[in-house]
C-alpha cells in the first residue's frame, strides 16, 4: 500500500533535503544552506545504496553496480516513513557502458517501544545556581536578582544561590556582599552564599571552584548573569540530568537589540520584547555555557580547563568531553530560558578562538538580517536624499 503523506495547505508541505556523492547536504540547517554530512548520515546512505544496488542486480543482473549517486532526496514524513529519491549511475562490469536510474524507497517507522521511567517530584531535588560575577556587571546583577527573587524565592523553588565574585577590590567585593546578605535578609529561609576569588576573570575557574565546594551528588545549573531563568525551568532540570547517566545542555533564547526590534519589526508583530519569535531574537545553537548536571558528573570528565581567562571556548570543550563520554547528552530549546540583550565589547587580550567567538555573538545576536539590512537600506536612503537635497 502506498501511504503518503498529504499536506492541506502551502505551508504544510514538506520540502525534500538535498544530498550528493560529495557527502555535501543541502537544506535550513541553523540558516546554514550546506553542511558536510555527519557520519551518522553517511553510514545510513551507504547502507540504503547497498540495498538500491541489490535491487538494481534483481532487475538487471549482476553485470550492473551502483557507481555512485547523481543526485539524492530525502525527507521525513509526519508518522509514515522516512522518504529517499536516488538518482543513481549505473555501470556495466563488461563494457564502458553506463544508465542513470530513479528509485525512490521509503523506510517505515516501526511500532512505537514505550520506556517509561519515574521522575522526581517538583521540589524533590535541590538546584544549586552558580552564577560567576565581577563588579563591572553590578546593573546586570541588580536586575538577575530581581528576576531569581519573583520567579524562585517568592515561590519556593527550592533552589540554592552561590555567586561567585571574582574581583581584586575589597570595596567592590563588599557592595556585591552586601547586596546579596540583604536578599537573604529578606528570605532568611533561602540560601545564598558568596564565594569569593581573586585574580583575572575566569568563568571557568569560577564554576570550578563552587562546583568544588559541594557534594557530588548536587545537582547544578552553571548560569549566567544576563539569562532570564523562568521557574517552569527547574522541572525540566531536575528531570534531563540524571545522576550517572545523563547531562543536560538546554538551547538559550537569545534577545535581539531592543532598539532594532522596536525600529524594524512589524508594529502587529511585537506585543512584548520577551516574545519568542523571529523578531525579537534567535536560539543560540552554538552556545552550551547553560548547564544542567550533578557534579558527579561534571568532575567525572575533569571539568573546566582551568587555563582559559575571560569567557568563551571553556563551554565548548566541556561540552565535548561530555558527547565523547559514555554519558547522554539531552540537548533541547528551552523557552524558559532568554538571554536578555545587553551592549558588549570583544576586548583585544582575549585568545584568537575566544575574540572571533565574541564577534560572531554579537554580529548574530544584535538583529536579525532582515532587521538590519532594513538599517542599512534605510541609512542609505537617508544619505541619497540628502545628497539630492543639497545638489538643487
């Protein structure tokens, strides 16, 4: 029986991916037009063209194999079937002789498996929040605070708060201090705590240093001061990192410029600035600094390098060791989580891979192309007519 699917509407159909004998994929992939394929992607071609050329010697005989593939399709069809088109040259064992064949095949899901396990309740499992800060982002922390207090201490959200001061200037040092004792005065049965540190700012060695204080069997959200963390977020963590066997690395929403999506969005689009959607920011795919995971399993694969100063790449190389360990990433978007926008310089001193890192968040996360080329164009505008204005 051939069960296809059948969209009702334009929006509904399902455009077919591209590929070639090159390992080259064409499609959306993070608004990239064309990735290498990944090698889970190459093994299951090669393994289908095995079965294609299989087929192809039924009809034609065994003096006939598979060269390679002309042009190749697939796509995924909503509860039917994965759906591959292969345009494939054939050659003949006996002579020089080749033909271009289609086959389209279709590999059917099988019955659903069911594994079913228990997660822990809402307020089970306390989440210790290690947020590092320096003084230079004391605004920025002002208005963190606010938020954790309305979403976590106002609501009972069972979390614990270590920040992290690195700063070399006792003064400093004390207004921060200061700052948090009057929030714990305020909710004298919550938890937070400063932990102090010197030197030149490291995200990584910050993070280290608190996860050292605790047990290993914390479960800890590694944070950052300009990420909203809504409260329906706690649940999530406390269900995707699983002690010994799996990590949890959410997708961060990160905000566009206030001033651009205000000056180059559709008035009807925007109700709020923390709206999810293609004008007010994008999911930061490349980004794995938030993490949800028990420290039993952050010292299990030996932690931050310890040698990086500033922020980025720490993430990055963390992450990696976690892919290449025998536990499970969980990588998801989490709309509970927005990185709200802020002004930020990429400072010289930072390490080559970190500086280009910085560059790239920025160029990203300022607006979206359609946004800025709108600017641009705008800008342009202006300056032609007001060339034209002073030539008459």
């Amino acid at each position: 029986m051939d069960r296809r699917y059948n969209p009702k509407t334009r929006f509904e159909v399902i455009a077919y991916e591209y590929f070639n004998s090159k390992n080259q994929l064409y499609g959306n992939f993070h608004d990239e037009p064309r990735i290498g394929m990944y090698s889970y992607h190459k093994e299951n071609v090669k393994h289908i063209l095995a079965e294609v050329n299989r087929y192809l010697q039924l009809l034609y005989g065994t003096a006939w194999s598979v060269k390679e593939i002309v042009n190749g399709y697939q796509r995924y069809e909503p509860g039917l079937h994965s759906n591959y088109i292969f345009d494939v040259l054939l050659k003949s064992n006996l002579n020089s002789s080749t033909v271009m064949e289609r086959v389209e095949l279709f590999q059917p899901f099988s019955e659903l498996n069911i594994n079913h396990g228990s997660v822990q309740t809402l307020n089970s499992e306390t989440v210790y929040f290690l947020l590092p800060v320096t003084y230079t982002v004391l605004d920025r922390l002002i208005a963190f605070l606010a938020y954790y207090e309305e979403q976590f201490l106002q609501r009972e959200g069972n979390v614990y708060l270590l920040v992290i001061v690195m700063d070399s200037d006792a003064k400093q040092v004390k207004d921060i201090k200061e700052l948090l004792q009057k929030l714990w005065k305020k909710y004298p049965s919550s938890y937070v705590r400063t932990v102090e540190m010197e030197g030149v700012f490291s995200r990584a060695k910050a993070l280290d240093k608190a996860a050292k204080q605790l047990h290993e069997g914390s479960l800890l959200f590694f944070c950052d001061v300009d990420v909203r963390v809504a409260f329906e977020f706690l649940t999530r963590c406390r269900h995707n990192a699983k002690r010994g066997v799996q990590v949890f690395y959410p997708v961060v929403f990160s905000q566009y410029n206030p001033v651009i999506i205000k000056s180059f969005s559709p008035p009807n689009k925007i109700r709020t600035y923390w709206d999810i959607s293609k004008y007010t920011g994008m999911w930061l795919h490349y980004g794995f600094g938030m993490v949800c995971l028990f420290n039993q399993d952050y010292q299990e694969v030996g932690g931050f390098r310890l040698d990086r100063a500033g922020w980025g790449g720490e993430d990055v190389e963390l992450y990696e060791r976690h892919v290449k360990s025998h536990l499970r990433v969980f990588r998801a978007m989490d709309p509970s989580l927005i990185h709200t926008y802020h002004d930020k310089n990429c400072s010289f001193s930072l390490a080559s891979d970190q500086y280009e890192m910085c560059v790239a968040t920025l160029a990203d996360t300022y607006g979206s192309r359609s946004q800025l080329a709108k600017k641009i164009l705008l800008a342009e505008q202006t300056e032609f007519f007001k060339k034209q204005k002073s030539i008459h």
